[in-house]
C-alpha cells in the first residue's frame, strides 16, 4: 500500500523490513532460476540450492556478480523475449565499456515509481515544477528516470537537458519551476551566468534542487566543498542522491540531509569488503546490490564498484530503512600516489576549496617508472604559473603529496569535460595501463 508516494515498508521496524525482503529474495531467485541463463549456469556451476537462501545473510553463499561479467556476457543476463523489449539503456562506461540494459514496459513502470517515491522522499508532490537539466536522450537512464517518475507523481516537468545557461535562465524566468535536477557543479555554472547577466536568482521561483552525479557531503555527512559554495551563493535545500542504471534505484535524501534512503521493495543492498564479506555501519564497503522486481536484466549480488559508509539508525523523517553515506571513491579509480592511497574525491574537495580555480580535470596515468601519476588540468581568473606553489600547499596540507599541474583555458577544460558522447560532464580522466576510463 502506498501512502501519498511514501511506501508503508520505510516505516517499518528493520526485523520486517527484512522479513519483507527475505520474502522478495525468494521470489526473485525462483525468477531467475527459471529465465536467466547466466544464474542458471551459476547455481548449477557451484550446487548452489536456491531453497536454502532464506535470509539476506544466506547471500553470501552465492559468488558475487561483476562488471566484467555483464560485459563478457550481457545477453545471458537477459530474462524475457525480445519482443518484450521497450527501451535499450547502456551505463556511462565510468568502470570500462559501456553495458547494455534492456527494460520491459514493467520495468520502466518499477523505475517511474522509484523516482516517485524518491522526490516525496526529497520533499517533493504533485504540486512541483521540476526543471529537468539532464539530458533524457544518448540511452540515458537517469533522465529517462526521471520524467517517468515525475509523471508518476503527478507532478510537472520541463524538459530543457544539459548545459546552456541561457536557456536555463530563459526557461526559470518563463515557466517559474520551483525545483531544478542538475549536476551540482553545473549549479555553480548558472550562479556564475546570472551573477553576470544581472539575473536575480536568490529571488527566483528556484526552492529545491534534486542534484545527480557528484558528491555534497563529506563522511560525517556534513556539506563538503561544493556543497558548501552553492549554498553560500543560492540557499536552495539540496538534496543528495546515488543510483546506477545496474540498479536501476536511486537513494535519495530526506530533508535530514543524513544520507540516501533505501527502498527495500526494489533493491537488496549490502556492502562489502574486498574478500566479498559483509562490513558493518562506520566501514567503507562495495555497494553491492540485488534487484527486486526487475523482469528484463535481474541482477544478483552485483559489486557496483562504488565504495560507501552505510548508516543504519532510525531517521526523523519516520523512515527505518538503511541509509547510504556519500561515495569514497571508485574502486577502478583507487589512485596510489608516492605511498599514499587516494580517491578522485578527495581531490576535487581541495579543488573545489581554491577560489582562484574555476574548472578542472584530474588526469592519472602510468609513468616512466610504472607507478601511478597524477596530473591536474587548470583554468581560473589570473590563474599562472606563480599559483603552482600555492595549488601544491593545497595538496600538501590535505593528503601530504602534491600532484603535477598545467594551466589551460576555460574552454579547453570545458572541451575536455564535454566530448560529444558524453552525457555527462567528465571530471577524471584515467589513463593507466590497462584503463583508460573516464568519470
């Protein structure tokens, strides 16, 4: 039953919301026991007995799904016939290749009632005007997400995609949406083009915004850097989230800001360490997940590769579910630099904190001597050479080394963040040996 988007499972006590999820697990092991060659060929490879996964913790019985699997295999994981087929969705390529994903008209209904639930999570109802700057095209998945889900609400949406300030501003100012879905460093983009072309923004219709794709917290959840500039400039209530198109469910915060709530109708989560065992609240853990009602690509115990804190107390926004901290990091994008053990985010936070610095790409390759090295890519007002010093005292002070750094332009930092088959800005450019991905 659900009541008004806010589903009565959330408010449960923990011992049946696992009641609740040992009774889905069932479900979906005997679906794919039944459809998808790729567990099939799994239980009968290990004489794993689905009758004998009971609980949650019984999932450590099976052997982990991974990206390489999807890769090597993507039509194996595939569970109804073709024709069935509404929508082809492929992931951004963050971890390697892209993957493709196939979704049934019942999964595009499951994801139009996770964002739903997700926006009144985030404060959200029928009376919203959601301005949508995410592209919903390029097999994108979260734009796509989003629009299902907004129209689920019953809420309404403008569709006005990525980049281009002015049309952003034009849209506000002629529509009046009262809450935006944006890249947060994009946010600070339409501050920077109003602030500029005399646009008063602290008084526009703009209250809320759903931010997608790039970290507001830090691990003790309070905002980090980025999170901090917005709101010094445009006191919006923001609102965190994390989703990947594998999972196909999006933790979104409440309006405690105390990290992204867990629909445990659609997702079994657990968090992992490196041996593939479960780590308890106050660990970094791989985000490993279990989809819930997915009939086209149903995934088992797949390691998104993302590493997160999980928290695990009762919210005060009534809700009892687990709750996910903000990303460590990648574990492909784990960076290990003059013996120190470093995450793209930690970087950008310091990035972030150097006024000066207007855009950047952190670049990470392999050097002469087969270790990794990191190279930061600069742009900013009367930002030069004289600077280095100043931008390495950062570094230093933060995480006790200092990466290389050049300055360019504006505009060459903006090409290299938004090549044409991006959906997304890049912010991480990882040429190692044996990588080559991008974030």
């Amino acid at each position: 039953m659900i009541d008004n988007f806010f589903p009565d499972i959330e408010k449960e006590t923990p011992l049946k919301i696992a009641a609740f999820q040992e009774m889905r697990l069932r479900s979906a092991l005997e679906y794919l026991a039944a459809h998808s060659p790729f567990y099939r060929e799994m239980f009968l490879k290990h004489s794993i007995d689905i009758q004998e996964i009971r609980t949650v913790s019984d999932l450590v019985r099976i052997p982990v799904t991974t990206k390489d699997d999807l890769q090597q295999r993507n039509d194996d994981f595939l569970c109804v016939p073709r024709n069935m087929i509404i929508d082809y969705i492929t992931t951004s390529g963050t971890l390697g290749d892209p993957v493709t994903f196939a979704m049934t008209n019942r999964d595009l209904d499951r994801l139009a009632y996770n964002e739903a639930i997700s926006f009144v999570c985030a404060g959200g109802s029928r009376d919203d005007v959601y301005q949508l700057m995410t592209t919903i095209d390029r097999r994108f998945m979260a734009g796509l997400a989003y629009f299902l889900g907004i129209r689920m609400l019953g809420a309404s949406v403008v569709r006005v995609g990525n980049g281009i300030p002015e049309l952003q501003w034009d849209t506000i100012q002629r529509i009046r949406p009262n809450s935006i879905i944006a890249v947060p460093s994009f946010i600070l983009k339409i501050i920077e083009y109003a602030e500029q072309h005399g646009i008063d923004y602290l008084n526009s219709s703009i209250k809320n915004a759903i931010c997608i794709g790039e970290p507001l917290r830090k691990m003790d959840l309070s905002l980090n850097t980025l999170g901090r500039k917005i709101m010094e400039k445009w006191p919006l209530k923001l609102y965190s989230t994390y989703a990947s198109t594998e999972m196909g469910t999006s933790f979104t915060e409440c309006s405690e800001g105390t990290g992204g709530h867990h629909h445990p109708e659609l997702i079994i989560v657990e968090f992992l360490d490196d041996r593939n065992h479960p780590v308890g609240p106050g660990e970094p853990g791989e985000v490993t997940v279990t989809t819930l009602g997915v009939e086209g690509m149903p995934l088992l115990r797949f390691k998104t590769g993302d590493i997160c804190f999980h928290y695990t107390e009762p919210c005060a926004c009534g809700r009892n579910t687990i709750r996910l901290g903000p990303l460590v990091g990648r574990k492909n994008q784990m960076i290990k630099y003059k013996g120190t053990t470093l995450f793209p985010p930690a970087l950008y936070d310091i990035l972030d904190n150097i006024d000066y610095v207007s855009n950047y790409i952190v670049e990470v390759y392999t050097n002469q001597i087969g270790t990794d090295e990191i190279l930061i890519h600069l742009s900013g007002k009367g930002i030069g050479e004289e600077k280095e010093k100043d931008i390495k005292d950062h570094f230093r002070a933060k995480l006790r080394v200092a990466p290389l750094i050049t300055f360019s332009s504006e505009s060459t930092i903006q090409q290299m963040q938004f090549p044409e088959t991006s959906r997304k800005p890049i912010k991480f450019i990882d040429n190692r040996e044996k990588n080559g991905n991008i974030s």
